[in-house]
C-alpha cells in the first residue's frame, strides 16, 4: 500500500470513529447574541477548510466567570467589552497578549485603537483588539423635547411625568457628567467616588417625579416613545435608531458632554488551542465585505474606519442624523472598572430604587 493510500484510509477510519482528521482545528468563540451570525460562519468555514467554528453566547459578567473557573480554558476567542479586562487580567490572567501584527489595522478607526490600547494594556504588553463599538446617551421626539442636549435635561421640570431611564449604572454616570464631574476621574478614590455617588443619588432621588417609569429593556422604552407617553429618555443608541426607521421625529442625541462610549473587543483566553484560527477569525469579520453583515446582526458600529458608512441604510441613516463631527470626537469611553466601584453603585442604585 502507497503512503497516499495509507493517510487516505487512515482519514477515512477517523472520520467514521468521530475523530478529527490529521489538520482539522475548531475555534472556540465566547461571545455576544448577534456576533457570530450564522451566514459569516458559514462564509468563514467555507473560505477556511479545516476549521469549524463553534459558539458560545454570553455577556461579560458570564465571559468573567467561566475563563476565571477555567483559568483560560474552554475557549479560543473571547469578546469582552473594552472595560471588563484590565482587572480581570490583572487579578485572575486568564488572557493572553495579542499579537497585533497578525491583524490588519489599516483600516481600524485611530480612536477606537487609541481607546482599547489605552484601556487593554498591562504591564506593557496589551489583551484585546476593537471589534465593535456603540454609545449609551439620551433618545428624544424632537418635536417635544426639541433642545434636550443634557442628561440633566431628564430631570427638567418642563418635562415632568414624561421622561425614562434605566435603574444601572449608566445613568449614574450620565448624571453624573451633567452635574459638571468626571466620574472617571473619580475611581482611583473609593471614597471620593462614593461621595460622588451619594450626590447622584440625590439628584436622581428628587428626580424621581420626573419619571414617568424605569424602562428595563429596549422593546419597553420604545413603546412609550411610540406611544408619546415618554418624551426624553436615556437610551441605548440602537434602541434610538431603530426607531428612527419608524418615525424620524425621534432621534437619538449624544449629550453634550460625550456619549458615554463602549467598544466590545476581541481577546484570546490564556489557554486558547487556535490561536492562529483566532487571528484568521478577527482580520475576517473585519474585512469590508462581512463588515455590512455583521454590524446589521449586532446592532453595533464596526471599528473601522468607515464604519458609520457600512451600516445598513436605514441604521446610517439615524446615525448620521443623531451625530456632528463634533459629537463623535467627544465620546467618553467607560474606564476600566476598579475593585469597589460595583458594589458602590449597586448600594446607590437601591436606594434611589427604594426611595419615595
């Protein structure tokens, strides 16, 4: 028998025992609702034989979890959000450093490289790459709340009753900045930073009149902007522009003091088993012709250059109406979150939640 022959049966024996032939590699994602899209992985398998890619979704909370009890184990590529990995590096290592000179960055967006880098870097050597990106800031029916460009705009008396927000952290921050501060600058000091809490809580506590109800997710606030019940409300930017397909009167507006900005990146676990499938994966999805596709399944901003212009046309066409030039070089990109910075906001948050 040849040795052609032989490594042909012996395949052939592999395949029928369940056993992956000789090359054969899967790439293990750990990542978001939308970002795995059943369309590019199949387009991605296809142009990659060999490689079968296999998903997990999650959220950051949970990606934390089950890398922290493995050690880095389980999974080939990770997306956490840019401010969910400095810590979690820092403490548990379960990443490894990205080698960013196997990924095109020709065409990545200077700002978003600027943020993950300056966000993603420890002890010189940096643990993600910008993926997607999106902002958290106020959504408004321009015919009603027609001069609502700050977050303390929800709390105008003018627009009592008729206002929204979510019960998270977001809206802490965003108060926050309307209140002249920089909760950013405030997590190096837990002390100062709950001070600083303290104060939101009682902003938001006498706002509370304001209210008209806390939305908890996208489908409920969009039905009472619908339903003009709400006016002004903090929001999610994709909430805003999907609704914006359905009445051009309600807009998304960046606050005057920077959309408070969050980009999910890519990651590898510490003891991923494809990195170079990894790397593949990445320039991928980041390419112009998958980047339409995925951004139209995630919902979110591809971290290219020329993102805003590969949306879908009806989501370009809401974020340009939603953003100047000047709105997106004054995004306020989240911080890395230091240890303590949670569990103050979870006690402030219920207590503005318990408050009359």
């Amino acid at each position: 028998m040849s040795n052609r022959t032989a490594l042909a049966a012996l395949s052939a024996l592999a395949l029928l025992a369940g056993i992956p032939a000789a090359g054969a590699e899967t790439l293990r994602l750990l990542t978001w609702s939308g970002y795995a899209p059943d369309a590019i992985v199949k387009k991605f398998e296809a142009e990659n034989p060999g490689i079968t890619v296999e998903v997990t979704l999650s959220n950051n909370e949970e990606m934390i979890a089950k890398l922290r009890a493995t050690g880095g184990a389980g999974f080939d590529l990770a997306q956490p959000s840019h401010d969910r990995i400095f810590a979690v590096e820092s403490e548990y290592g379960v990443y490894k450093p990205m080698d960013w000179s196997k990924i095109d960055q020709s065409h990545i967006a200077p700002k978003l490289i600027e943020a993950v880098k300056a966000n993603d870097t420890v002890e010189g050597k940096v643990y993600a790459f910008p993926h997607q990106w999106g902002t958290s800031g106020l959504m408004a029916d321009m015919t009603k709340a027609p001069g609502a460009r700050s977050w303390s705009d929800l709390c105008d008396a003018k627009y009592a009753g008729r206002t929204s927000m979510r019960l998270r952290r977001t809206i802490l921050l965003g108060t926050a900045f309307g209140m002249g501060k920089d909760p950013f600058a405030a997590y190096a000091d837990l002390a100062g930073y709950k001070a600083l809490m303290n104060e939101v809580a009682d902003r938001l506590i006498a706002c509370k009149k304001n209210v008209k109800t806390y939305w908890t997710g996208g489908d409920d606030l969009a039905a009472l902007m619908l339903s003009g019940e709400v006016v002004l409300s903090e929001a999610w930017d994709s909430t805003a522009f999907k609704l914006y397909g359905q009445n051009r009167d309600i807009r998304y507006v960046p606050p005057k003091t920077g959309a408070l900005t969050w980009v999910d990146t890519f990651a590898i676990p510490a003891k991923g088993q494809a990195d170079e499938a990894a790397y593949k994966w990445i320039n991928f999805v980041l390419r112009a012709d998958n980047v339409p596709a995925m951004s139209a399944s995630t919902g979110a901003i591809a971290a290219v250059k020329n993102g805003i212009d590969l949306l879908p046309a009806d989501k370009r066409d809401a974020v340009q109406a939603a953003f100047t030039e000047e709105d997106l070089g004054n995004m306020k990109f989240f911080a890395n979150i230091p240890p303590g910075i949670e569990e103050i906001e979870g006690e402030v948050l219920d207590r503005i939640q318990a408050a009359n």
